[in-house]
C-alpha cells in the first residue's frame, strides 16, 4: 500500500470512527433535547398567537427558528464527515489510477484528507462562540474539498483504462 492509500484509507477509517461516535454523543446528549425544545417553542408560539399575544408568539417562533437552525448545522457536519469518509477510503482504493507520481498523489491525499476533516469541523463551529472561527474553516476547507476531488476526477478521467 502507497503511502497516499495509507494516507486516504486510515483517514477516512479514522473520520469514520469519529463520526459515529460524534453521533452517538450527539443523539444521546443533545438531539433529543434540541428536538423537544423546538417542539415546546412551537407549541408556544401557536399558544400565544392564540391568545392575541403576537410578541410573544414572534419570539417564541424567532427561538424555534434558531434551534432549528443550530439542530441543522449539527446533521449537516455529522452526515458530511460519513460521506467525506466514505469517499477518502474510495479514492484510497483509486489513487494508484490516476497517474500522479508519489509525490503529486501524497499532496492530494493530503488535501483531500485535511479538508474532510476540517470542512465538516468549520460548519458545526459555526454555532456558538467560535462562528467566526468556524467560518474561516468551512469555506477554505470546502474550497479544498472541491478542487481535490477535481482533481482527482481530472486524473482518473485522463488515466481511464
């Protein structure tokens, strides 16, 4: 095994393990609790909309929004770390047919590997505190993404047997 399949394959086995466990934590220590709070501000806003009381009943659906965003932000990094796995382990199998020589194929890897783990990361950091951090993680992080699966698609593409 190349040093980039190393590379590709270990890391999305190592993304893959954190993912799940990511998961279980999440759906035992906030996914429910986030699910009844959204659920208890609807419930409330309708409450108060009925009783004539529409400020109350703006914030209460402004809180449902908000939580619903936040529980958004929070699916979408757990199910974009599985598939970003999933493809590194795929291009891990692949790499050897692109053509890329040693060197060109451990930079991909590595480009490849740092922006699944880091692109997901920026997305659930963008709740709370550290948004702006997370900002400034998620878009280069993307962009990487982007252009290695590029250009590892080029390669294979051109490399095709």
């Amino acid at each position: 095994m190349s040093r980039a399949q190393r590379i590709l394959v270990l890391s999305g086995v190592l993304l893959l393990a954190i993912t799940m466990a990511f998961g279980v934590g999440y759906a035992i220590f906030d996914e429910h609790q986030t699910l009844v709070g959204m659920g208890e501000q609807m419930a409330g806003g309708f409450m108060a909309a009925a009783d004539g009381d529409m400020a109350a009943a703006f914030v209460a659906f402004d809180n449902f929004g908000a939580m619903g965003a936040e529980y958004s932000l929070e699916i979408h990094s757990h199910g974009h770390w599985g598939m970003l796995a999933l493809i590194l382990i795929i291009l891990g199998l692949l790499i050897e047919r692109t053509g890329l020589s040693e060197a060109r194929a451990v930079a991909l890897a590595w480009l490849l590997a740092l922006s699944a783990i880091l692109f997901p990361l920026g997305v659930i950091l963008q709740i709370g505190p550290a948004a702006t951090l997370g900002k400034a993680l998620a878009v280069p992080a993307s962009a990487g993404m982007v252009l290695g699966l590029l250009i590892a698609a080029w390669c294979l593409a051109k490399n095709r047997t």
